[in-house]
C-alpha cells in the first residue's frame, strides 16, 4: 500500500509573524512614521511588501484551515515537521523572536536621528559637509520673511560662495560642550534609503542667545552668510515642529 504524502499543516506559530510585520508596518505608515525610517520612495515599497506579509497570512490562514478540515475528516495531516518527528522548542523562540523588533519599533519617540547621533556620525566636518554639497545641486531658495529659505545643504553650499547671502532655513539644534556659548550646529541629516546610512549635514551657527536653545530642539533659522567665518549668523531664530520628514 502506498503512502499518501499530504503537505504540513501550518502553525499559528509560522502563521502570526507575517501578520505581526505586516500590520506593523502598516500601523507606522498610516501614522506617517515610516519617514523617521525611510525616504518616502522606499517607504511605499515597504508597505508594499506589508501588503504582501498580510496577503501570505490570509493565504496560509486558509491552507491551516483545509488541512484541519482534512485532519477531522480522518486524514492523516502532520503539523508543520517531518512525519515521525517532534517539533523542536527551537521553532517557538525563533517565532517569539519576531516580537523584539516590533516592540522596539513601537517604543521608539517619533522623531528623527538626534544630536547624539548627528555628533556620533561627524557633525561639523568640514570635509564632510563639502562632500555632501558636491553629491548635489544648488538648493533652489524661495523667499520668507525676506531670506531666501533654503535647506542646510543649501546654506553650506553658500558659504563656499564669497559674498555674504540672507538666507533661512530649518534643522535641529546640536550644542558641543566645547563650543563657544553664542555658537551652535543646525543640523539636517540625508539620507540614501533609511536611517541607518544617515550623515549629518551641519552648519555652524553664531548667534548671542545660543545658550538658551536645547539639543535636539527644532528650529528656524534667519541670518546671512559669513564666507570668512564659515558660519551663518544668526539675525533670529524660532522654535518649530520637526517637519513630517526630518531628512533631506
């Protein structure tokens, strides 16, 4: 008599991580966190591949289904392992696994990389800050309050000019230790794909009541361009909400 070969019946054990991930990754892009992550480009793509997390779950829910339904009417349905063998306690913790990112994940402030991290990742490096503005273009400015707005890259790229410009723009406030009381770093970071290839672009900000901003604080910046002093100087700065996408 020849053995009928039927396919394992999934286990709410292989079945919960792709539900898990794709309504997790769902529950941030609905929320609009997925830019604290990812550029926007990417970020579509990964509520793509959540939609098809969700898709393989209602898949293998019914593939479950049929073979419970197969298994009481007395056919003979192994669970997810090889016929004769014990399922191993190993396939549970790797299963639970899954949850440590995604309670992570949900722990997380919503907000972007912080002034630990801009510091961490170079921030104030000329070098640095001259390879970024070669990656790209001039910013095109547009006018508010009388400055021309622009991002931090785009002041960068200014104080590489040698005429003095009124110019504005908006970062998070990044304080060293060592650097003098009426000097800060308005800090914007870029990235490529997601956070974790971050660098920071900086620029050097004097202004008198330095002293009084906090790190991380979000804020506008209003000055002109001093190209001998590789810094922009301050004639106002206002507190803001970070922006919905804290990345260039």
């Amino acid at each position: 008599m020849t053995a009928t070969k039927h396919a394992p019946r999934l286990t709410w054990w292989e079945l919960w991580p792709m539900l898990g991930w794709g309504l997790f990754v769902a529950y941030i892009y609905a929320k609009g966190r997925m830019t604290l992550f990812l550029r926007p480009l990417y970020g579509h793509l990964a509520m793509g591949a959540a939609a098809v997390l969700l898709l393989c779950f209602v898949c293998g829910w019914f593939v479950r289904r049929r073979s419970l339904k197969r298994e009481a009417e007395g056919e003979p349905v192994h669970e997810g392992h090889a016929c004769g063998e014990a399922p191993s306690a190993w396939r549970y913790v790797w299963s639970l696994a899954f949850l440590v990112p995604i309670i992570i994940g949900l722990a997380l402030p919503e907000r972007g990389l912080n002034a630990l991290a801009a510091l961490q990742r170079g921030a104030g490096d000329p070098a640095m800050a001259a390879e970024l503005a070669a990656q790209q273009q001039l910013a095109e400015a547009r006018e508010e309050q009388g400055y021309g707005w622009t991002t931090v890259l785009g002041v960068a790229q200014r104080l590489t000019m040698p005429e003095a410009q009124k110019v504005g723009a908006i970062g998070f406030v990044v304080r060293n230790e060592k650097a003098p009381a009426d000097q800060f770093l308005l800090v914007r970071f870029q990235i490529v794909c997601c956070a974790a290839d971050a660098s920071p672009m900086a620029v050097p900000v004097k202004w008198a009541e330095a002293h009084t901003l906090e790190n991380n604080q979000w804020v506008k910046v209003f000055g002109r361009t001093d190209p001998k002093a590789k810094a922009l100087i301050a004639d106002k700065v206002e507190p803001t909400r970070q922006p919905a996408n804290p990345y260039m």
